[in-house]
C-alpha cells in the first residue's frame, strides 16, 4: 500500500505540522489559518508568538519528516489522511468551531460524506440493550445511514455489530492504529474488511487517556446529523456526546429505561430536557435531517451550558507589555470565563484572544469546555 499511496503535497505536509504541533488545538489551529491564511505563513509565525506569549521552555513544532514518517507508516497499513480543507472532509464534522484539522483514516473514505447518525452508551450494557442497539443499527443501515460510534465495549459494540453490512465508522479515542479495548480486535479488523472506517484525531502509536475520549465524543456527535443515547448513568461519557451533539446543533434521541436501573438515568434525564424519545428507528428517520448542512445550536438541552460562538479571526491588534501584564494577572490556576476576562479588562475581543492564544501557545494557559481558560503549572 506504501508504493501506490500519493505523496503528500507541501500544503497537507504544513497543514498537519501545524496541527501537530504542540498547544496548537482545533480553535489555535484555525485561529492561526484566519490571520495568516497559509498554514506554512503561520508555521512561520509561530517562534515569535510563542516568545510574546513568555514560553519557559522550548516548545515543540513539529517537523516536516515526522509527518512525512508518519504517513509512511499510515499508507502501509492502507490508511490515509484527511485535511479539513479537502473536499473529502465531511462537511458535518466542518461545520462544528472545534473540527480537527486533520483525520488518520483506516478503511473505506468514502462513507464519510454519506448520512451518519451516532449511536453511543453504556460499557456495562443490558442483553436488552445491546440486542436493541443492534436493531436500530441496523434497521438504519437498510436505511443507507452510516453508523457512527466510538468503539467501546458495551453499546458502543452493539451499535457497530449492527452496521457493518451498511456501513460504520469507529471514532478511537487514540491512534488509528491502537485498538482499544484490546478485546475489540477482531471487531476492528472486520470494520475495515467490511468497507467501514477507522477514524482518529491523534497521530499514530497514541495510547488513548481520559482527557482524549471527551475529544473523540465531539467527533462522533460532529459526523452525525444526530446521536442516540440508549443507556448510560447519570455520570456517563455518553451524556457528554449528548452535551456536544446539542451544542452542535445536532438531534438528541434517547430510550427510557426503567427508574430503578443506574443505566437509565442518562437516558431518563435527556428525555426531561428534551431529547427526542426512541423506540423505534422509525423515530429516528423521522425526526432526522439528514440533508442539512448547516446547524444552528439545539436550545433545549443543557440550557445552562455555554454553547461555543464562532471566534474572531482577525488577530491584526497589538497591545502594550503593561496591558498584556494586566490580562495574564486576571487569569489564575481556576477555571475563568473568556467573557468575564473581556468585561473586567475593558478592552476588545480580539485583544484578550490575541493574548490568549499567545499564552496558550507559549504553554501557559489551557482551554476548558464552557469557553473558559485558566493557568498552567
């Protein structure tokens, strides 16, 4: 597969350097590509960002050869890459503020662009339940629906089982190359042997850890036009995908469980809040817009969440040493709303984000849900 593989050409080579490159994340990354247009102009730029953002150490950009290394090793396992800036690239997943800048693919590319609606759920799943996922799983997929799930054991399992004749992608939490959990394999390999997809946001050889799995929910919510809780505590994983799939203007769909089962308390709580009741995949084909494109944040859910606005993009501003001074003392180790640090500090929007990005660059400042930041170290 190595040898038929195309090169990659000098502007997906930028793209995924930049993207790799430490504390650049989805909002830094396209926040960069806004003001300097290229990724190689603002590979460019990013020494002296990193020094006005006061680095108290080398950070790390990443380099030509190691993706070029990388993608070897991807192509002769037959996968690929894909930049958000292709064609390919699912226009669902574009559509969310955060999409990653680059996908590692293993198996059939073509599914991306089809209908996807995300199935998540418990790891401790009911016969019932995983006997259920796999209906609606395949029911939708004798509907051409792509199924879209994160492959966890449990329903996750289930939802995959029951769509690999139609179609389904599995979103890991790590490399597209890490198979977890390990009792997965022989599941992995039939995904990809049956014409579904592997798709990963992290480079080859990363082990998955906790703060990569919220990363890989907004993924699968991202590629839906809706997701599907079928059980799930209160305290689940899956009611973060939910969270996500509403902030991304996506449907939520839940199944009722019985009050006295902790697995049903995710699902029972969505229904309260709005999500769209499911029995049935008719419910799901019913209530679904699989055509639309673009998407407006579902106000129903999670109300007392903060739903991500688009940033500004427009990074020409300067401020002082002093100002800057001012703002990075407004920030502490505690998690602050950017919107609190823009009102107490009287100046503009894109003065605090022009500061932030800096700091983040430089390795001092971290991004939270809820467009809240706060210090490092």
């Amino acid at each position: 597969m190595a040898d038929k593989a195309p090169p990659l050409t000098t502007e997906q080579i930028d793209w995924i350097r930049l993207s790799r490159s430490e504390n650049v994340g989805p909002i830094t990354f396209n926040r960069l590509i806004g003001r300097y247009k290229t990724a190689a102009k603002a590979l460019d730029a990013l020494p002296e960002l990193i020094a006005r953002g006061g680095a108290k150490r080398q950070i790390k950009i990443c380099s030509a050869e190691t993706i070029e290394k990388e993608y070897k090793e991807l192509a002769r396992n037959g996968g690929t890459f894909i930049c958000s800036f292709e064609d390919i690239y699912p226009d669902c997943l574009k559509a969310i503020d955060d999409a990653p800048p680059v996908l590692s693919c293993l198996g059939n590319r073509d599914i991306l662009n089809k209908n996807c609606f995300g199935i998540v759920g418990a790891r401790n799943a009911s016969i019932n339940g995983r006997q259920f996922t796999k209906k609606i799983a395949r029911e939708l997929g004798e509907a051409d629906v792509i199924i879209a799930s994160g492959l966890a054991r449990g329903i996750d399992t289930a939802a995959h089982q029951g769509s690999l004749k139609s179609g389904t992608i599995a979103v890991v939490a790590g490399g597209v190359d890490i198979v977890y959990p390990r009792e997965n394999n022989s599941l992995y390999r039939e995904i990809i042997e049956q014409g579904g997809l592997i798709v990963a946001e992290n480079s080859l050889g990363t082990n998955p850890t906790a703060r990569h799995f919220p990363r890989r929910n907004r993924i699968i919510s991202g590629l839906s036009s809706g997701v599907l809780v079928v059980e799930a505590s209160i305290r689940s994983g899956s009611l973060i995908t939910a969270r996500m799939a509403a902030e991304q203007g996506r449907d939520v769909f839940a199944v009722p469980g019985f009050p006295s089962d902790p697995r049903s308390g995710g699902p029972n709580k969505l229904l309260k809040d709005g999500a769209i009741l499911t029995e049935k995949s008719s419910d799901i084909l019913e209530n679904t817009n699989f055509e639309l494109t673009c998407f407006t944040k579902n106000d129903g859910l999670f109300e007392d969440e903060y739903l991500y606005e688009p940033e500004d993009t427009n990074l020409d501003a300067d401020l002082s040493e002093n100002e800057r001074d001012l703002i990075l003392q407004s920030l502490s180790h505690s998690a602050t709303s950017v919107d609190e640090i823009i009102r107490s500090s009287g100046k503009s929007v894109q003065d605090i984000q022009n500061t932030l990005l800096e700091l983040e660059l430089a390795g001092r400042l971290q991004r939270l849900p809820g467009n809240r930041v706060s210090l490092t170290g």
